[in-house]
C-alpha cells in the first residue's frame, strides 16, 4: 500500500485522543449518578452495549481520517496483455496446396479470425520473411491495419527461418536488428536485445531454410530475451511439388527444426494440416502473457465504509436507546 499524501496519517493521532475524552466523559458520567445516588442499569440499557455504538463512530472517524492520507493499492488481475508477432513465411513454398486452398491462404484466414478476436490490450504486428524479413506492420491494436497487412501477402522467394525470428524480434524491440556479416555462433547467440517476457512469436511456416544462419542460434537470441516462439508447422510431412517458372519442385514440412526452435525458447509446436485445424490451433496459443498490478486509490471505499458504519452505529443507538448519541 502507497499514500498520496501519507502526511495525513497523523491525523489518525486524533482517534486515540477522541477515545480518552469518551472515557473522561464516561467517568464523569458515572461520578456524577454515585453521587446522585444513581446507577446504570445492567439490561438492555446497560452494560457494553452502552459502549458499542460509540466504538463504531470512532471506528468511522478513524476510517475517514485514515482516507485523508489517499491509500493506493496494487489489484493484480490476471488478464491479456503483451505483443503478438505474427510471422508469416511467404517463401514460394508457400503456394503449396496441400493445405487448402493453398498454405498461404489457410494461414491468412485464421490469421484474420486471431487478430479479429484479440482485446486491446494485445498487441499484434505483423512481419513477413522469405530470404529477408520485413516488419509489415509494427505492434499495434489496431485491427483494420493489421486485416489489411495480411490481405497484401503474397508469396515469393526463398526461406530464412532465422530472418524471420530476428525480423519478430526487431518488431518486439522496436528497433532494427541485422544478422551481422560474417557473424559466428558465439556473436549471434551473445546479442542481448533487452528482455521483453510479455512477448510472443506466432511463426507461420513450412520451416525449409536456406540461408547460411542457424535459427537455433537465433532462437537463442529469443530466449535470452524471454520470448517464446510457437512454430505452426504448415503443411503434411510428405509435401507437395510446385511448378515454379517452369520447374517441378519439392517441398517438405522441417518438424524437427521447429520442434528444436519451440523447446529452446519455451514455445510450442503445432502442426496444421487443414484450415480448420490451423484455427483450432490459433485459438489453443495460451496468450495470458501476464497479470498486471495497477494502483488503484481507495478513498472513495474507505470514506463509504465509514459512512456504512457510521449509520449501523446511529440504527443501533435508535433500536436500543431511541436516540443518537
């Protein structure tokens, strides 16, 4: 608990002060009868009933006092919030049509029912690799921006699986992030971007690499940075042959690199055979990414529950001594 104004706390000093000045009162009021030759009764009138009323406005007195200083206090509710990066291969492999109507067009669509049913307080961006990778649309909740990102998708060129995680994790950083020339195992996996636990990497491909960097090497670089990867696996393990320029060419689902990517950074790997199984997949990805406390003043609810024992204090007076004190 934090306090706007935590000087007002010592206005609370007035409660015991208010609770002696009752007991002077209480005790000149006793003195007062003996001497009349009077006493208090013990019933209904008497006894520490006659006490309790007047404890419950000290109370009310103390809440309100206590108010003055504006306590805050941290409600953590779990609830969505973090980055989403879509990662979307549109290598010429994509055009495959052993997902229907094509891996492309599968991925599009469920990828437009994800986006359509994220809150606010996710953010998506959208990135694109094939040899290269290029951040399409930088996180945002913006819906209509990112629906429109992914209908501008179009297939072509070769695959860097490692492009892309390192294209999601420029997205992520919000910086730009470049595989360095000649780089070797320990300059990659040594990169220290900053930690972003909050973010994830939703990664659309057939997982065929072609470029000369490792993507577990990068995928270290991810984990270093506490993002998870979920590889979704696009395609059936046996393939499909594309006919590209003329040329009959084979292309494969790589299970075992995404499954190696997903473990090394704590994600998961799920494989989409169909369209419908690929939404069914989208809506599995646990995105509670974290539970964010905020500091919430709670004046107004001591200062209510002052006012709710203040009036418990006045009915109980009436009921048993027809007055308020």
């Amino acid at each position: 608990m934090t306090f706007t104004w935590p000087i007002m706390l010592l206005a609370l000093l007035l409660v015991p002060v208010l609770a002696l000045v009752y007991l002077l009162v209480i005790r000149r009021r006793n003195a007062v009868a003996s001497d009349a030759g009077l006493r208090f009764t013990s019933g209904l009138r008497g006894g520490a009933r006659r006490h309790l009323a007047p404890a419950l406005f000290l109370l009310a007195i103390a809440l309100l006092l206590f108010s003055l200083s504006r306590p805050k206090v941290v409600f953590a509710l779990p609830h969505l919030e973090g980055t989403v990066i879509l990662a979307f291969d549109v290598s010429s492999s994509m055009k495959a049509d052993d997902l229907k109507p094509t891996r492309m067009d599968a991925a599009k669509e469920a990828a437009r029912t994800f986006v359509k049913k994220q809150p606010r307080s996710v953010k998506v961006g959208i990135v694109a690799f094939s040899d290269n990778a290029f951040a399409l649309v930088q996180p945002t909740d913006q819906q209509d921006e990112l629906l429109q990102a992914i209908d501008r998708l179009s297939p072509q060129g070769a695959t860097s699986v490692s492009e892309g995680i390192f294209g999601s994790l420029a997205a992520i950083a919000g910086k730009p992030l470049r595989l360095p020339e000649n780089a070797t195992e320990a300059d990659i996996v040594g990169m220290d971007i900053g930690h972003f636990g909050s973010a994830v990497i939703v990664m659309l491909t057939d997982g065929e690499h072609t470029s000369r960097v490792d993507p577990l090497q990068v995928a270290e670089v991810a984990s270093g940075a506490g993002v998870r990867i979920y590889p979704i696996g696009l395609g059936k393990p046996q393939g499909a042959t594309l006919n590209v320029d003329g040329f009959h060419l084979q292309t494969t689902l790589n299970e075992g690199l995404l499954k190696a990517i997903a473990e090394k950074t704590e994600g998961t790997y799920l494989r989409a055979e169909d369209e419908q199984q690929l939404t069914e997949i989208y809506r599995s990805i646990d995105l509670q990414l974290t539970s964010k406390g905020d500091d919430t003043e709670i004046t107004s609810f001591l200062a209510m529950a002052a006012m709710v024992v203040m009036c418990v204090g006045a009915a109980l007076t009436i009921r048993w001594f027809g007055r308020v004190p």
